[in-house]
C-alpha cells in the first residue's frame, strides 16, 4: 500500500508542477 501511496503522489506532483507553472 505505502508503494501506491507513493506512486499516488508522485503522480500529483507531476501533474501539479506545471500546472503552477501555467498558472504563474
């Protein structure tokens, strides 16, 4: 489970960190 956890927010920042960058 820790290992989905991980992959899960692994995901989140990888979809979160360009996002900021668009919206900056």
């Amino acid at each position: 489970m820790e290992v989905n956890t991980l992959a899960f927010i692994a995901v989140l920042l990888f979809l979160a960190v360009p996002t900021a960058f668009l919206l900056i």
